[in-house]
C-alpha cells in the first residue's frame, strides 16, 4: 500500500509539472513548484470536503501565479530596446539559418503552395526567404508538402492519414504561424513545439515535426523574438503597405490626369478642326454669294445700260442709230 501511495505521488507530481513544462511555458523550476502546490491542494481535497475551499483558493494562486509570470515575460519582451531592422535586414538573419545553396525559389508554386494562408501576400515587404516543399511520389495529384519561411511568418504543410476516409488516404494539415506577438517558443522532448503568444491564452502546440525541421522552426522564431520583429513586424509592414498603397493612388491619378489631358486636347483639336471647317464653309458661301450679287448687279447694269442705250437710240436720227446700233 505504501508502494502504491508513493506511486500515486509520483504521479500528481509528475503530471502536474508535465503540464505545467510542456503547455503552461513555465520553465522547469516553476513547474517543480507548481507541481507541488498542485499535490498538496488535492491532498486538502481529499482530506475533507470542508477543506474545499483552501482547495480552490490554491487553485487561484496557481492561476495568479502563472499569469503573473506570463504577464513578467511579455513586458520584458515588449521593453526590451531592439535596433531596428526591415523585413529586408530580417530575411538577411533567417537566411543564415537555412540552407544557403538553396535553388532560387519557384514563385508559381509557393504562390500555389500559400495561397489563402495570409504567409504570402502581394503588399511590399513580403516575400519568401525560403522553401522546402517537395511532392510526394505516391500521389497522382500535385501537391507538395513541406515549409514555407516568409517575412511575414512561417507556413508548415504535412501529409496526415484521414481518419475519417476509407483505406490509404491522406490529407493536408496546413499551420500557419505568424510572427506578430509570438514572445515565447521553446522545444520540449519528441519534438514538440510550443509557442505563446500575447492576446493568446493557450500555446501553439505543433507535433510531428522532424528534428531538423522543429529545430529550424523554434530557431526562425527565436531570431524573430530576439530580434523584436515579433513586436513591430506588423508595423513595419503596415507602413510599407501604406506607402505602396499612396504609390498606387498617386500612379493611377496621374494616369488619369494624362487621360483627362489627352481627352481634352483631343476634344479642343476636334473642336478647332470643326471650327476652321466652319470658317472655311461660311467663307465659301460667302464668297459665292458675293460672286453672284456682283453677277447680279452687273447683269443689272448691263440692262440698265441697254435700256438707256435703247432710250437714247430712240431720240436719235435714223442715221445714227444706224451707226451705234448697227
């Protein structure tokens, strides 16, 4: 019996700083302590039901506890001086911790391979550093699975059984992990990541990794915390998008503005054009009608001049007439 009662102390013990290690982030000290408060709360518990109330009392303090040491991690995080770096100077550090031999990155398929994910976008300032995503052999469809390294996060595809298909069929488990506010991440045993983040309660727990792959993993995102990317790299490419965005605005207005331009001079050419054909038409029909009232008004002075010629014939002698008129 004395056997059994060590074993079951062993085991609150252990569970509870299991627990409290691998994904409350406490380090191995804390843990131990929580551990202990942990069995000696059950230990009131189970010594008497009126005690219940030290019980949840303890389970208050562990709490305070724990969020008070979160609480101490992220303002150290948040209030440590960093030098500032661009996503530029940023992919510069991760580069150095990938393979540098790397072939130049297949933009089409890592377009394929994050799309919808929010990893890789079209706003300056993001894009890949590295990616390693080969497909499998296995499969008649092309999909490829692996790690995605961007400025703005890190895209992690695997190829898992799907439990709920019939025989040998597999599907895709896409994490995706952004840098933004991440001020803790750690390795633990098997290969199990944690990371924590601020505004989030409960930590990232990612399995299966290889030891390689989790290994660059909590690497990548140690530079970024180190670094203080993890803080401001939301920042940083909000004023990079903002700026692109002006770009734009100021590219297509002045776009618009050579359109209106164009517009109007074509509109004031096609204008003049009409009106030197007005000009031109109204001077022909001047000018013609000129022509015919000149016509007109030497018509009239020939008649007049006839009919004066033919009064005047009148009054002269018949030899005369005969000499003017013929």
């Amino acid at each position: 019996m004395e056997l059994v009662g060590l074993f079951i102390v062993w085991m609150i013990l252990y569970g509870g700083y299991y627990f409290l290690t691998r994904y409350a982030g406490l380090e191995k000290k804390a843990g131990i302590y929580g551990s202990i408060a942990i069995f000696i709360a059950l230990c009131i518990l189970i010594a008497g039901f009126e005690l219940l109330i030290y019980y949840i009392v303890g389970i208050l303090l562990i709490g305070i506890f724990l969020i008070g040491k979160r609480n101490s991690v992220i303002r150290s995080w948040a209030k440590r001086e960093y030098d500032y770096i661009t996503p530029y100077d940023f992919s510069d550090r991760i580069s150095k911790l990938t393979n540098p031999n790397e072939e130049a990155i297949p933009y089409n398929r890592v377009r394929h391979f994050s799309a919808e994910s929010g990893i890789l976008t079209e706003d300056e300032g993001v894009f890949a550093i590295s990616y390693d995503a080969p497909p499998h052999d296995d499969e008649v469809a092309f999909i490829e699975y692996g790690i995605l390294v961007t400025t703005k996060g890190i895209l992690i595809k695997n190829r898992v059984k799907d439990e709920a298909a019939k025989g040998k069929q597999y599907k895709v488990e896409e994490i995706a992990i952004p840098y933004q506010d991440v001020f803790f991440v750690k390795l633990n045993r098997d290969n199990v990541i944690m990371i924590l983040r601020k505004g989030k309660l409960l930590p990232t727990i990612i399995k299966g990794e290889s030891e390689a792959r989790a290994k660059l993993i909590v690497n990548i995102l140690k530079e970024a915390i180190n670094s203080g990317w993890s803080l401001n790299c939301s920042r940083e490419l909000g004023k990079l998008k903002e700026a692109q965005d002006n770009a734009i605005i100021e590219e297509l207005t002045a776009l618009d503005r050579k359109e209106q331009v164009a517009q109007a001079e074509a509109t004031a050419k096609i204008n003049e054009q009409a009106a030197a054909f007005d000009d031109a038409s109204t001077k022909a029909v001047t000018l013609g009608m000129q022509a015919d009232v000149a016509k007109g008004f030497n018509l009239i002075r020939l008649m007049i001049a006839l009919v004066v010629l033919k009064a005047t014939g009148m009054l002269l002698n018949k030899q005369d007439r005969l000499r003017i008129f013929g």
